[in-house]
C-alpha cells in the first residue's frame, strides 16, 4: 500500500512473513545532515574518509543491547565483512596483498550499548598507512537514534605507497570509490544491526537515512585542505562548474535491508545526485 504526504514523506506500507505491518520509505535523496554525520572522527585527519553512516530511528529500541555472544560473532564475521574485503581490494588492485584482517577494539568505545572496532593496515615505521572502522551506538540522552557506521580511511598515501612497491598510485579511481562506499553501507545497514538482537518487530519513529560521504581531513602544509580530486580521480562526473571541493556527500531516505543489486542502483543514482549538486552538473549513472 503506497503512501505520501507529512512529514515522513512517501513510504510503503508492507505486511512482513510474520503478519506485522511495517511502513518503510520510498527512496529518495538529499543533502539533509544528521547530527551524527561526524560521529567518531574527532582527533583524526585521515588523508581521505570514505564514510556510510546509517540513522536507524526505532521506535522503543529498549530492549536492544549488545550481548557477550553477538558480540563475540561480530568479532568473527568482521575479517570476512564486506569492507574488510572492499579496504584489501585497493591494495590487491595495486599488486600488493594486504588483508584486513586483524580487527582490534578501537576508540569509539565498546560497552553493551555500543560498539567499535578498526583495523589497520601499517606503514614500515609503523604509523597507521590505510585503515577500516566500524561503529554502532544505541541512543543516548543526546541522541535518539541508533546509528551504525563503516568507514574506509587512506591515512597516509605515502606510507601506503612504500607498502604497494614501486609505482605504486594511491588515487583511488571512482569505480574504487563506488565499491567501498556499496560495501561500507552493506556493513552498516546489514551487519552490524544484528549485533543488538532482533528489531524486525519494531516500527519506525522516523525516516532511516544513510549519509554516503567523501572527505579530506589532512590540511595541506598551507593549513588548506586539498580538493578530493587530489585522492579520487573524478573524471568520470565531467567538468565542475562549482569549484574545488574537500568534501561531498548524500543522504539516502529508503528502507536499509535490500538486495544487493538494488542498493548498488541507488548508491549509483545517489552519487549521480550528490555530483550535480556539488557542481558536477554532466553526470550521469551510465558513466559511473
């Protein structure tokens, strides 16, 4: 039963397996940003942060908690996640094996209402060269939705280019981005969820988002940050008529579970949308 108007704008109601009633939204995108769009990235510059970030607003999430043995299977599914295989893709696409396999508890902050882990990838001096985090947080007093995140970091090109060999380039092409991004928001919306039991019951108290995000954190010696084309060739969208950016990002309104295959469509459509907005006016799914 399809739905429009108010304040949630269109949606689908739908009868699951179980009998039980659920409104789910239309897809759709904007620049709208949550209050958690930068969760977790205080006291880091990475080079360059590919971000899904998901809103999961439950109604009466309660019950939900993060137990020892979900927790303890997160740990074990982590290395065979979608972006543990997305961040040792653009290393092996360079020639060079280095799988994301170790994952460690990292700064976010592990308790039975939240959770935090990273892996990293090190340089020869042992600074951190390429790095994966994931993240999910239950509401809190400040905030009232619960929101799971995947990030792909490039901390230091440098550093991953001594590890790649020589020739090694460390600007990541769009269809690279494009992967990451997919698997980053699998993770999120996906994965990480499960880790605090079974919401297939609950109702929405609001539309669930997805943030896709794109950013340059590391000012440059001149204290400027450079523009994302110095890390991700952008080629592809044709001509900005906006000028440089260090950073671009959507939001996606729909419903987080769904085919692979259809979450690939909209993250496709999505960038296309991001793009024009951000200057990008020639860009088109085709040419993605």
């Amino acid at each position: 039963m399809d739905l429009d108007g108010g304040s949630w704008g269109a949606g689908r109601l739908s009868c699951s397996g179980r009998g039980v009633w659920r409104w789910q939204p239309l897809p759709r995108f904007s620049l709208d940003q949550g209050r958690s769009a930068e969760i977790g990235t205080a006291g880091q510059s990475p080079a360059l942060r590919l971000r899904a970030l998901v809103n999961l607003p439950w109604a009466d999430p309660g019950a939900l908690e993060v137990s020892k043995p979900r927790r303890t299977l997160l740990e074990q599914q982590l290395a065979h996640s979608a972006v543990a295989g997305a961040m040792t893709m653009l290393s092996r696409r360079r020639g060079a094996e280095l799988p994301a396999a170790r994952w460690e508890r990292g700064l976010f902050g592990n308790s039975a209402r939240s959770i935090g882990y990273t892996c990293t990838i090190a340089a020869p001096d042992g600074g951190p060269a390429v790095k994966a985090s994931v993240m999910l947080a239950l509401p809190t007093t400040m905030e009232s939705t619960v929101v799971a995140c995947a990030d792909v970091l490039i901390e230091n090109p440098e550093a991953w280019a001594a590890l790649l060999g020589p020739g090694g380039d460390t600007q990541l092409g769009l269809d690279e981005v494009q992967a990451v991004l997919l698997a980053a928001w699998e993770t999120a919306a996906e994965l990480l969820p499960d880790v605090v039991g079974d919401s297939a019951g609950l109702s929405w108290a609001a539309p669930p988002t997805t943030e896709l995000r794109m950013t340059c954190e590391q000012p440059a010696d001149n204290g400027v940050l450079p523009d994302l084309d110095t890390h991700v060739d952008l080629t592809p969208l044709g001509p900005n008529d906006g000028g440089p950016r260090s950073r671009m990002a959507v939001t996606i309104t729909s419903a987080p579970a769904m085919v692979r295959a259809e979450r690939q469509r909209l993250l496709r459509e999505a960038l296309v949308y991001m793009a024009r907005q951000f200057g990008y006016v020639d860009a088109e799914v085709d040419l993605l």
